[in-house]
C-alpha cells in the first residue's frame, strides 16, 4: 500500500477514488483537499458562503456512498464532482428561488434597493466594487450565473462545462453571451449617472 506522502505526486483522483472506495482514509483526504477548493467556491457563488460548505460535505458524502458508479468513460472525476455539487445546488435553488424573486420584486417595487442609493455608488471602494459584482452575479437566474460561475470564475473550458451541466457545448455558448449581456446591463445600471443629479 502507498504511503500518504505518495499520494499527491504518484497516485492520480481515479486511483485516489478506488483507495477511498476500499476504505483507505488519507486516500480519501488528498481526494479532498485536491477539489474542495473549486467546488466550494462553485457552491458559494451559486448559493451564498454560507451553503458552500455544506455542498462540499455532502458531494464527498455522496461520492463515498456511490461507490463503483463513477465511470471515467462518461467524463473526468472532476466533472463527475461538479455534477454531483451541481445536483445538490439544484436542490437549494429550487427551495429559495421562488423567494428571492419576491423579495427582490419588492425592492424593485419599492424602489429600495441599496444598489441603487447613489450615496453608496459615490463612496464604493474596491472591496464593495467587487461586493457588487458578487451581488450581480447572485441575481441574474441560475441558468446564467451557473455559466458565468463554471466558465469565467472558476475558469472550466465550454466542453466540461456542457458535461457538468448535461448541454451541447452551443448552449454554454449562448447562456454565456446572455450571462455577460445580463452582467453588463446590470453593472451599467449601478453608475452614477446624471439622472441621479436633482435639478
């Protein structure tokens, strides 16, 4: 059997896999410590910080309890986690979605968005510049940001990323330009602008 310090340089994520499969606990560790990183920030821009780690646990939870029916024939083991994380997304966008639009049709509705106050657009610092981009990005819908997350964040290439999202590569394509459009529009709109000036 190898030994842990052989794992990172002399065992790839497959055979890593089959280790943790046969009960192998550090196997299981360097598999982790290799991909929780992106799925958590995957998870985290889809859902919020708060959910990322709780998909992270429950995506290696799964993938030990769906021992054998990894097939590397169907796409890589990264692909196969993203796939796993993504289903667990789902799931969560699924029970908040209906509410996030409410609360943010209110706002739009009310005219109370904080987004809009150009006292905060005057004073914004880099740190809530990028604030603003994280906050675009978490309103534009799933199917949007989740390109916008796969491809241009965590910098997923458009063939892995229509295996993770189970599309032809020309729908990663589309969603994407749409994504950017969406991005574009919404970040235009939080500039000051001299509709905001009182005459």
């Amino acid at each position: 059997m190898l030994g842990p310090q052989q794992y990172p340089c002399e065992v790839d994520d497959e055979g890593l896999l089959r280790l943790a499969w046969q009960g192998d606990e550090q196997a299981f560790s360097e598999l982790f410590a290799r991909h929780q990183g992106p799925i958590y920030r995957y998870a985290a821009h889809m859902c919020g910080p708060a959910a990322g780690d709780d998909v992270v646990q429950e995506t290696f939870l799964a993938l030990l309890r769906q021992n054998g029916h990894y097939d590397r024939s169907r796409g890589t083991l990264v692909g196969y986690l993203f796939g796993i994380a993504r289903h667990l997304v789902l799931k969560q966008l699924a029970l908040r979605y209906e509410s996030a639009l409410a609360v943010e049709h209110g706002e739009c509705m009310n005219g109370t968005s904080a987004l809009d106050q150009p006292t905060v657009l005057d004073s914004l610092t880099r740190a809530e510049t990028i604030e603003a981009v994280r906050a675009a990005i978490q309103s534009l819908p799933p199917p949007y940001r989740e390109v916008i997350v796969l491809c241009e964040l965590q910098e997923i290439d458009y063939a892995a990323a229509a295996d993770i999202v189970q599309c032809p590569i020309g729908t990663i394509r589309s969603r994407l330009h749409r994504a950017r459009a969406l991005l574009t529009a919404k970040l235009a709109a939080m500039q000051p602008v001299e509709c905001v000036r009182k005459d």
